[in-house]
C-alpha cells in the first residue's frame, strides 16, 4: 500500500526536523568543552608533565643508586676465576716436575734397589683447568670509604635540592603565564567595551549629523576612532590567543588546549618587611642548600685525596683447584697491607686540586647569597610599586568614569564637542588598561617574591 500525498509531504518534514536536530547535536559534540582552570589545578598539570621534573626526579634516583653503592663498598667481595686450557704438548712446568720425579726414582733405586720406595708419575694430560675463589673485606682506607660514603650522601642532598628548585621555577612560570592570560583576557574585555562604546558613540554623531546638530567632522573622528580601537581590539585578541598557547606549553599540554579562566587577580599587602623577607630567602632557598650539598662534597673530595697517602688493609681468603696437578695450598688466609711510597707528587697535586675547589665552592655560596638578596629586594620594592599603582589606577578609574558620563551628558545636549566625549572614552579606556595591568604586574611580583623566598611547592 502506498502513501498518499499529504502523509508524505508529513514524512518529509519529520525527517528534515530529526535531520536538523541530529546536525546540532553533531556539532555541540565537535566542540570541545571548556575546563575551568585554576591556578592550583594548572601547577598540578605541569608537575605530572614537565620533563624539566622528570629529569631531576631522575637525577635523584641516580644519587640514591650512588649512595647505595657507598655504602656497599663497606662489605665483603667474593669473585670466582675459572679457566681451562687444552696444550698441544706438555707445558715446561710439568715436564721439569716429570724430570724431577724421575731423577727421585733413580737416587730412590740406588739406594733402596729396584723395590724402594718410588714417586707417582706426573700425569701427562694435556687439558689443564680449575677454579679459584677469592674473598676480601677491607678493613682499613685511610677514612677513603667512610669519605666516599659523606660524599654521596651530599650529592643526593643537592639531588633533591635542584628538584624543590626546579618545583619553584615550574611554579614560577606557571603563575606568569597564568597571570598574563588573565592580563589579556582583560584587555580584550577592554577593548570589546571600548569598541561598543565608540559604535554607539559613532551612531549619536551620525544621528545628530543628520540632523544638522552636529558636524560632519564629529562623525569623521568617530570613526577614526573607532577604527583605531578596532586594530587595538584585533591586536588584544592576537596576544590572548598567544598567551594561551604559551601558557599551554608551560603545562605541557597541547597548544591548541582550551581552558576558561576565572578572572581573580587581587591585590594585597605586603606581610613583612625587606630584611625579614631576606633572612627567610638565606634559611629557606634550596639553592643554598644545594651548593651547602656541593661544600661538603668538595670537603670531603679532599679526605679522599689525602687518604691515598695513608695505607690500606684487607682480609683476603683464597680457596682454589687445579688439574691435573694441585699440589700448591688450596687454601689461604691472610691480612694484607698496602702502601704507596713514591708518585711523583701525584697525590699531592691531588691533594692540592681538591682543596682549591672547596674553596671555589665556598666563594660561590658567598656570591650565590649576594644574588638572592638582590633578587628578593627587586621583587619585593616590584610589590611595592604595584600596591601603589594599583591604589592609583583605581582612583584615575573612577574619575575617568564620571568624566566620560558627564561628556556623554554635555554632548547630547549640545554643550561639549565630540572631541571632549573622544578624550573621555580614551581615558576610560586607559585608566582600566592601567588598572589591569597593575594587578597583573602585583600577582606577578607577589609570584617572583615567594620563588625569592624559596616558598615550597606545598605552601599556599
């Protein structure tokens, strides 16, 4: 049975409808939906994908693997030899040994006659093989062991100092790009309402125009103005656009990742003063730490180099066994001592090498301090001028406010020029410019003040 018309033209629709909806559903999948981004959340991603981390985790794990070897450089060594060697003809040795059971036989016969006492043949195989086991313990290093294990107990110290330092660098980065996103997403802001204020603005010029209130010239500048803030407006969504892609680099996802941004940028005050700031920076950087680490293994570099003048003692066991013949001691104990009498000053130049790179070590920390109070003044007084162009930025805000409501005001009255209206809608636009930036420019500097400090990854 076939269907009529009406019933098809009815079937027609539905399924234009169903396709309709099915094409939306489509492309609401196609587009990927915002994760909302904090800061928080935005240092956890870049721990679990910088490689930058990756490669001083690794760096701690090679220290601890060192340590471990230190300290097994205290216990006792056990090695095997074993050899086998198949000769083409009796080696010399044996057949002097042959040659001498032979001469013992003789002598024994004359003196004992054909039935005195007579030695055992020497074999003459040609396959000689055995193995050999050696134990050694030292007993004594001139303090080298116990210095060897000091050092490798400082470097996994600086290890993990130069991880806490690459964790604060991480985070570092993270807050700038964080915070410079946040920057250019207020400026496109900024520049949007700029935009829609100067079009209005443009529309009551050429309204007035129209009829003969206003010049022709009140249109022109509007619309060079406009023009001009419409470059500006392209140029703010460029840099939003670049900042996160930056920013998406920093936490090693894919440049094209796209989060929203909640707008919290906010001002505070400074908890403590200057020289409170810099002593916390002297106790609490790990780079401090990891060049007290580097000290202390130039320190004891150079008990190691003075210990190859002292001698060494080790308890060495032998237990082995050859054949065909085995007539040596298969078994041994002893204690043996070393002694280096004369190297040509090679130990001393040693000697003398380790101690001035100690030195070396030591001017560096001194400098490396130098630098870190440098570095937190110039964050902190960064704060500073922050605080104080923030409390001005606001204040030229709300004035800039009033002065363009009130040059609205005049201007559709009749009172002012566009020109006087232009100039408010300008300042406007660079007193929340200002505003922004300055917030900006404090999280930012409140960010490089606690990396100064040596702030931990786990503090707030």
């Amino acid at each position: 049975m076939g269907l009529g018309v009406k019933h098809w033209h009815e079937l027609k629709w539905l399924l234009l409808v169903f396709s309709f909806f099915s094409f939306f559903a489509v492309c609401r999948a196609d587009q990927p939906e915002q994760q909302r981004l904090s800061i928080d959340q935005a240092i956890r991603i870049t721990m679990e994908n910088s490689l930058q981390r990756q490669l001083a985790q690794d760096n701690v794990k090679i220290a601890r693997d060192k340590l471990a070897q230190a300290f097994s450089a205290y216990g006792p060594e056990l090695t095997l030899n074993g050899a086998y060697n198949h000769y083409n003809e009796q080696p010399a040795d044996a057949q002097l040994a042959q040659g001498l059971v032979d001469l013992g036989n003789a002598a024994s016969k004359m003196a004992y006659g054909p039935n005195g006492p007579q030695q055992q043949n020497i074999d003459d195989s040609l396959n000689y093989y055995g193995y050999d086991f050696q134990l050694s313990q030292p007993l004594y290093t001139g303090g080298k062991l116990t210095a060897t294990k000091n050092a490798a107990k400082s470097n996994h110290q600086s290890a993990q100092a130069n991880l806490t330092v690459t964790n604060n660098n991480l985070i570092l980065a993270v807050k700038k790009g964080y915070y410079t996103v946040l920057l250019c997403q207020e400026m496109e802001i900024t520049m949007n309402d700029a935009v829609s204020s100067m079009e209005n603005h443009l529309r009551e010029a050429n309204g007035y125009y129209k009829v003969n209130l206003v010049p022709k010239l009140d249109v022109l500048r509007a619309e060079e103005k406009l023009a001009d803030l419409k470059q500006k407006q392209l140029l703010a969504q460029n840099n939003l656009i670049l900042a996160k892609a930056s920013f998406n680099y920093v936490l090693g996802v894919d440049l094209n990742t796209n989060y929203s941004f909640d707008s919290n940028m906010e001002s505070g005050q400074l908890a403590h003063d200057l020289n409170t700031y810099q002593t916390e920076a002297l106790a609490g950087r790990p780079e401090l730490e990891d060049i007290n680490a580097k000290i202390e293994m130039a320190r004891q570099a150079v008990l190691i180099a003075k210990s190859d003048h002292k001698p060494t003692v080790a308890l060495v066991a032998d237990s082995h066994h050859y054949e065909p013949i085995n007539e040596a001691p298969s078994k041994t104990v002893g204690v043996v001592a070393t002694m280096k009498l004369f190297d040509s000053g090679m130990v001393s130049h040693r000697i003398t090498e380790a101690e001035d790179t100690l030195k070396q070590a030591q001017t560096g920390k001194e400098l490396l301090e130098r630098g870190i109070k440098l570095e937190v003044e110039q964050a902190y007084r960064n704060v500073e001028v922050a605080l104080k162009t923030i409390e001005v930025s606001e204040k030229s805000m709300d004035t800039a406010q009033e002065t363009l409501q009130v040059a609205q005001t005049r201007y559709k009255v009749g009172l002012s020029t566009s020109l006087e209206r232009l100039d408010a809608e300008v300042g406007l636009t660079q007193a929340k410019t200002n505003y922004t930036q300055a917030l900006s420019m404090y999280n930012i500097a409140v960010a490089q003040l606690d990396q100064a400090i040596g702030k931990r990854i786990d503090s707030k």
